[in-house]
C-alpha cells in the first residue's frame, strides 16, 4: 500500500530540483550580464561602457592633452609652426 506515494515524491522532487537549478541559472546570467555590460575591452580587461573602454580611452585623451601642450609650448618657446594635432 505505501508503494503508491513513492513515485509521486520523487516526482515532486525531481520537479522541484529543475525548478531551482533552472532559477539559479536564471539569476546567475543576469548577474554575469550586468557585470559584463556591453562587453569586455580586449587590451586592458575592463567593462565597456557607452562603446567606450573607460581605461583605454582615459590614456587616450590623456595623450592628445599633452601633446597639444607640448606643440603649445613649442610653438611659443621657438616661435614655430608645427603640424597640427
């Protein structure tokens, strides 16, 4: 007689193990996708955001300032006419 509850427990079970497994997975992309964003720079391993590598982009600008400083500099301190940057 009590061999007639016996498939109905370990189908409720089963189900349940699928249920959660299929929640954790659930959670688990969306958390992946949030810290991932829109993707991965490839230089320096960073998030990207707005299609730009914060880092990389930073070094850019950073670069282009001081080389319009020099190219200021030079062309006060010599008097010349460079190309422009």
């Amino acid at each position: 007689m009590g061999v007639g509850l016996a498939p109905i427990y370990s189908v409720i079970i089963s189900i349940t193990i699928y249920a959660g497994i299929k929640i954790f997975i659930g959670r688990r992309k969306k958390m992946i996708e949030k810290e991932v964003g829109e993707g991965i720079c490839a230089k320096c391993g960073s998030k990207i955001e707005n299609q730009k590598c914060p880092i990389c982009d930073r070094k850019k600008s950073w670069n282009v300032q001081f080389l319009r400083a020099v190219y200021t500099d030079l062309r006060l301190i010599y008097n010349i006419e460079l190309k422009k940057i």
